[in-house]
C-alpha cells in the first residue's frame, strides 16, 4: 500500500491532535532576522538531528534551476567518511525510495550495520534528504498542510500550488550533482532503491558524462508517463505475486475463486461463504495482505486461514487473522512525518507526470485497471486512480527514458530487480535492462516477495554489487540469486537484520 492510500486509510481515525514536528523556516528556507542567531539555530538544528556516525551540513542549491540567481533553499546532507583514505574512491550518494522517504538517517544505519568492509573502507557513505524530506527544504510547509488536511482543518492545495514545481525528480536530480561537486567527486556514485532508481536513473539522462557507477535496485520504469500507468504496472504485478504465493499452477481453481470472492465484495458488499459472509473491507484487507513484502510478515499470518477459504469456502479462520492483523495495525501511531510523506508522495509524483491525463480520463479509468488485472483492477483503482485528480500546480516533467543506454556510450548501469516485487514489478526492471541496452548488467531475485536486494545480507546480490562498485568498468554477468541459498546461509544465525527499505511505503 503507497504513501498516499496510508493517509487515506486513517482518515476516518478518531485520532485528530497530532504533535507538528515543523522546521521554522529560519532554518530551511531563510526568514530575515539576526545572520548570528541564524547560524547559530542552523548548528543546533544539525547537531540535533546529524547521525553519531556522520558529518552533516546543509547545502544551498536554487529553489529554481531554470533561475539559478533566484532564492536559494537549504538541503539537509551526511557523510560517512571512508575508513581508509588511502584507499577511498569518492562518495556513494543514496535515495531510499518513496517518493517522501529522508535519506540521512537511513545511510548513517546502513554503514553502521549492513555495508560491507570493502564499501566501508573505500567510500564515503552520503544520505541527502530529498526536498520535502526530513531536514531538507520545503519539508515544515508539507508537514503543516498534510496534518490540517488530516484533523479537517485545511488543505494542501494552495502549499501545492506554490511549491510543488520545486519537489519533482527533475529538482532533485539537480540537488544531487551539485552535491557531487561540493563533495569534490568528478563522476557521481550511486545507489539508489525503488523511487531512488527513477533519480538514478534521470540522472544518468540528464548527466551522462558525469556517470561512474550507478545501482538501480527494485527499478521503476524508465518509460511510465503519468501516475495512471504506474499503478496498472502495480496491479497487474500483484496478480503475479497472487498466483506465486497461492500456488495455481497446482492449485488452479484458486484463481477463479478468488476472483469470484473478489467481485461479490466489490459489487454487493460481501461474500457468502459456507459459513457467514465476508465483507468488502475484510476481502481488500486480505488482499492487500496477499501481495505485502515479507518484511512486512502480513502474508505468513493469512497464509493458510486465506487458503481455507478458497479450498473449503469457509471464511471464520480468515476473519479472525484478519481481526488479529487489524488490532496489530492499530499500535502504530499516526505522526505528522507519515503525513507530510504522503502529502511529498502526490506532489512528486503529480509534478513528474509527463503527459497527465484529464479529470474524465481518470475517473474512466477502471476499465483499464481491470484489464491490467482481473483480481487486483477494481482495488488498486479504488486506492490509487484519484491521486491527480484535480491537480492544479505547475507540473516538471521527467523525460522518457525508453533510449537511455543510447546515451551512455556503453558505461554499466547495475539492475536489481525482483521477481516478485510487490511495489516495483519485475516488468519495469525488465524494461530498465531494455532500456539501457548494452549499457545494463542484470541481477534478479527469485522466489522472494520482497522490495530492495542489495546488502540485505544475501551474498549473491551483495557481491556482484559491491564488485561493481569498486570497479564499474568490469561488466557484471548477469545472474539469478535465490531467496533458498539466502535462507540456507542464514540457518542457525541471527535474524535478517532489517533493511531501511523494508519501512518506506511506496515505490
């Protein structure tokens, strides 16, 4: 489930006073006022917030490119520092994903528990909040319009109309390479998972000379034109994963009847099972759960009380996993960040749209979903089709990446993707490699319902990838990893170590 189905989905919460952890625009965007006491506030504000681990600062950049002598905002950055100078090849700059997720925090855990050695020791390791994100720029105006939103207060229409333009992928893209050159590196390292990969990969488009390594893990499409397109991938990668984890190649007659339990909630309001009824909410709930990452642990709790139902028609162990899950859910507490995340997920993703469609082809649009995916249409439309709907700011449009590698002159781009990516389907990987052409070296992840490879503590994407880090000009052969030699090497030890990936909603 994105970003922006989250906030939809509390929106009817009994929960409406939220404490608004807002940045005073002294710090992010510069108010007037005593320059002493502004930079005295900017230390605090980086000591404060600057992970044990790294140095932190904040980088100046045009709120504007195509202004570049207009007004100036502040962008929130760490570094890692290389542990062996003599050896450092320059700075790995990182995007976790969302559109919406900070990027600091995540990269100062990431060189504290899942890099290893070889990375440590040879590069600086740097997190860049994205704007709109965690210290950068732009990120107190979305926290205070997306908890108003919440408690009914107001809205975030008008904060989008006047900053929107300056959140898209185009923008940041620009952040990055101006961080780049601050940090003193000719060519840029990258990695970047999920929504990261659309940066990286814009990046590559719109730099290519500036490209000495580029990681895109758990890829978006590099072709995708508008927020339409991008959720009937979505659906029609959930159907895939459905048949994966239900198993119809030996068990076919759970396809049709899944579908039939689908419809019956969707168009009456409920399924009759042999043993009472189902309802709507309880059927999108499970269905939602069918397609979670296993990092999420949803899927193992439903898995055999769901195949009941499907097999024997009866539904009573169904609702009380369901029940369970629900009541799970609900220790989790709504903060102003999970908010503002939503709120920086529509407008990027709305600013990206390169050819939008009209408020009447959106709302016609279920057709479409419903032929990307029998089962998964009439769902991911509900939740997801509306998000542009009515939109009103100045959009920036990324660029078609269909020729990507036409511009690379050969220099290796590294794909991750897997086969059973409930946020990013394995299509768009595929349409990546596509894309880069001789460009593009490949590394799928089999029979795994997850979101994010690289450096989760599986050797055979983490050394293709840390091989291709220190030395981008050797091709790396293509490879098939599996979930199974992964689970083999971790028997008997501690437990997968969480994945900063495995918490950002999205793609």
């Amino acid at each position: 489930m994105s970003n922006d189905e989250n906030a939809q989905k509390f929106k009817g919460s009994k929960m409406k006073t939220l404490a608004i952890g807002a940045l005073v625009c002294l710090f992010l965007a510069g108010c007037g006022g005593d320059k002493n006491n502004h930079f005295s506030a900017r230390q605090q504000l980086i000591e404060q917030n600057c992970p044990d681990n790294m140095t932190c600062d904040f980088l100046q950049v045009p709120k504007d490119y195509s202004q570049p002598d207009g007004d100036m905002v502040d962008i929130f950055y760490g570094v890692h520092p290389a542990r062996n100078p003599a050896e450092r090849i320059g700075a790995l700059l990182m995007n976790f994903g969302g559109p919406g997720a900070e990027a600091v925090q995540s990269a100062a855990d990431m060189a504290e528990r899942l890099f290893p050695a070889e990375i440590l020791d040879r590069f600086d390791i740097v997190g860049i909040d994205p704007r709109g994100a965690g210290l950068s720029a732009f990120a107190d105006s979305l926290t205070q319009c997306a908890v108003a939103e919440y408690n009914e207060t107001g809205n975030c229409e008008n904060t989008f109309r006047q900053i929107a333009p300056f959140l898209g992928s185009n923008s940041v893209v620009h952040d990055i390479d101006r961080l780049r050159e601050k940090l003193g590196d000719e060519k840029l390292t990258f990695l970047g998972y999920s929504y990261g990969t659309r940066l990286g990969a814009l990046y590559a488009n719109t730099f290519p000379e500036r490209v000495r390594a580029i990681v895109l893990d758990s890829p978006m499409s590099p072709s995708l034109a508008n927020n339409i397109e991008i959720r009937l991938g979505n659906a029609a990668g959930y159907e895939k994963i459905a048949a994966y984890r239900l198993d119809y190649k030996n068990f076919p007659d759970r396809d049709a009847r899944y579908r039939t339990v689908m419809e019956a909630a969707f168009v009456n309001g409920s399924y009759a099972a042999l043993d009472g009824n189902l309802d709507k909410e309880k059927v999108a709930q499970a269905m939602n759960a069918t397609v979670a990452r296993e990092s999420e642990n949803e899927w193992q709790i439903i898995n055999f009380s769901l195949r009941s139902l499907l097999d024997e028609d009866k539904r009573r162990s169904l609702i009380l996993d369901l029940a369970w899950l629900r009541r799970n859910n609900q220790y989790s507490r709504l903060a102003a960040d999970d908010l503002r995340d939503s709120a920086l997920f529509q407008a990027v993703v709305c600013t990206d749209e390169r050819i939008p469609l009209s408020n009447s082809e959106i709302l016609s649009s279920q057709y479409r979903y419903e032929d990307a995916s029998a089962l998964y249409g009439k769902l991911t439309h509900e939740e997801t089709a509306e998000l542009c709907l009515g939109w009103q700011a100045q959009r920036d449009p990324v660029a078609d990446m269909s020729d990507l590698g036409l511009k690379l002159n050969g220099q290796q781009i590294l794909v991750i993707g897997g086969q059973y990516d409930p946020a990013t389907p394995y299509t768009w990987a595929q349409e990546m490699v596509q894309a880069l052409g001789n460009s593009a070296s490949f590394l799928t992840m089999h029979d795994y319902v997850n979101h994010g490879f690289s450096y989760s503590d599986n050797t055979c994407i983490d050394q293709a990838t840390t091989s291709y880090l220190i030395n981008p000009e050797d091709k790396i052969s293509d490879r098939e990893c599996s979930r199974y030699i992964w689970f083999s090497e971790r028997f008997g030890n501690q437990p997968r170590v969480p994945h900063p990936v495995d918490k950002i909603k999205g793609f």
